[in-house]
C-alpha cells in the first residue's frame, strides 16, 4: 500500500509539473540598447507572458553569433532558429527584396509605403519557397552617406576610400566601376577602419550610424538621402513547427506588432539620432539641386549594372511600375 501510494503521489506530482520549456534562439547584428533589441526584447517577453512559459525567445544581440552569413548558416543547420538581419542579410537569400533600396528609386514616406504595401505577400512567399517563415518587414530607416571630409557631388567621394558592408564582391565592383575607391569590410570591424583611416567614408542609415557610433569618425554627411533600408525577421519553418499550434498566431502576432511600432517611430527615432549625431559633432552638408541632379545620374548608371546581376529585371521594372503609376 505504501509502495502504491508513493507511486500515485508521483504521478500526481509529474502531471502537475509544469512541460519543459521550448527556447528559440534568435540573433542580430544589432547592439544593446538599440530600437531594434529594445523591441526584441518586448516580443520576449510578449512570448513568456501568452505561452505561460511554453514558448521562450532568447535574443542574441550585437553579433555575437557572427557576421550575418554566419546567422544564415547556423539557421541552416539548426543552431538559431531565428534571425534579426539587414536588408543585406536578407538579400543573400532573396537579392530581389534589395530592389526597394536601388539608389534614388523610392524618393519618400509615402511611396515606401505603398511599395511595402504591395511587396509583402511577394517577399513572404519568396521566403516561404526557401523554408522560412518571413515574421516582420519593418522599416529601418533611409541610407546616407558619412565622410571625413565635406561631400557634395559624387566627385567629392570619388576621392575617398569608401568602406562598403558586406561580404559580396558584386557591390565592391559596382562601385569600383562607377569610379569610387570601394572596398569590403564587415560592419563589426567597420569603426576601427573608420577611427584608425583605412576607410574614409561609409553609407548607413542613421540609427546604424549613431548605435554603432561610426559618425564620431566620419562627422560629414550630406542632406540628401540616398535610399530606405528594411530590416526583417526570419525563423526556420523547421523550428515553428515544434510551437504548439494553439500559440503559435499570437506568437507571430507579436512581431507584426514590432514591426507596426518601428515603422510608427521610425521617422523619430532617425530624427533623435540626427540631433544626437549633431550634438556630439556630426556637420550635415546641404546637397544643392545641381549636385542632387549628378547623383540621380550617377544612380542611374548605376542600376544598369545592378538589374540583372545582383537584383532581377522583373522584380526593378514591378516596382519601377508602381511607382511610376502612383506619381502619375
């Protein structure tokens, strides 16, 4: 009898005890302290509170799983189960989403809107054919030029050495074949390049630039903006498949909330950055329409080297279509 009951109490004890927890990993390039983990952080902790535990998200921030092929690889294999990842990052898997960040070819808000808009079933099933679950598309802001020195017109760059991120030798040579001194460093070894002058100048959205605090060696940059960025969020198909099926739309749920209050904040949060930068030394150099005019050229020229390499005719010619109709 004492044996029996023993042997109840612990059957009663297991059916009580709480299921073991299941933990997806998730990395970013993104540093501590960032809108970015800030937000990832939220969704965390969203994940804990409507699973009751079941699900965890555990975020690893500022590179600490590598470089983003590295987070690709280790997706790949089962070592993340998620990614936080540049536009760049997401371009290694499908280099069509890079069409909306063709220089000068979305020239405000409202057009990057209605571009988003019509382009996310797109870059969700894009995604989706390649055994990933596309779970937030957010805005990361607009791409500009920083620079030692004073930078106007495209000549005045062309006398840098301008550091270009990533690790695809496809851009290098692009902008090689424009006529800039470009080359290749990755963005955690970007501000000793930057502090100790192998590099010159660099492009990057204004968080990045002031997160990363690559403005306090290139304290020059002009007013024009030269592109918008997107960031996104992928998990393995795989991996979503181990959430319990009741949890899992609430769970996503919560990135698309992530990704509705960056785009909500983003055009502050750039605008905080900018004061930031200037208060600690950043010089915005007014870019005149003449100089506007040779860098629009200069885009041009450029993106006939791109489509067709590095992103597709069809995917440049949809996007130029919308945009084309919406200004008409």
């Amino acid at each position: 009898m004492r044996i029996a009951g023993l042997a109840a109490a612990f059957l009663l004890a297991a059916s009580l005890a709480p299921l073991q927890a299941l933990t997806l990993k998730l990395a970013t390039l993104a540093p501590e302290g960032s809108p970015w983990v800030e937000e990832l952080r939220q969704v965390a902790w969203q994940w804990e509170r409507v699973s009751g535990g079941r699900v965890r998200l555990k975020i690893y921030a500022g590179g600490v799983a590598g470089e983003e092929p590295d987070m690709l690889r280790k997706l790949r294999i089962g070592q993340l189960q998620g990614a936080a990842l540049t536009q760049l990052g997401l371009g290694e898997l499908e280099p069509d989403i890079l069409t909306i960040s063709v220089p000068f070819l979305v020239r405000d808000e409202g057009e990057l809107d209605l571009l988003l808009e019509a382009a996310r079933s797109r870059y969700v099933g894009m995604f989706a054919g390649q055994g990933y679950v596309l779970a937030a598309l957010p805005k990361a802001g607009w791409v500009h030029f920083f620079a030692r020195q004073a930078v106007v017109r495209p000549d005045d760059l062309r006398r840098l050495k301008l550091a270009v991120p990533g690790d695809d030798p496809r851009f290098v040579e692009i902008w090689r074949r424009l006529g800039f001194n470009a080359f290749s460093l990755s963005i955690n070894d970007l501000l000793a390049g930057l502090q100790s002058g192998m590099a010159d100048a660099c492009y990057a959205p204004l968080l990045a630039a002031a997160s990363f605090q690559w403005f306090g060696a290139v304290r020059y940059m002009p007013s024009l903006p030269v592109a918008p960025v997107l960031g996104g969020v992928l998990f393995s198909q795989a991996a979503l498949a181990e959430v319990p099926a009741d949890l899992l739309p609430a769970l996503l749920e919560a990135f698309r909330g992530l990704e509705r209050s960056l785009n909500a904040r983003m055009a502050a949060l750039e605008q905080e950055a900018l004061e930031a930068m200037r208060r600690h030394g950043l010089e915005v150099v007014p870019v005149n329409a003449e100089a506007a005019a040779q860098w629009r050229e200069l885009a041009s020229s450029g993106a006939g080297l791109v489509i067709g390499r590095s992103i597709s005719r069809e995917s440049y010619d949809w996007a130029r279509g919308i945009l084309e109709q919406y200004r008409r």
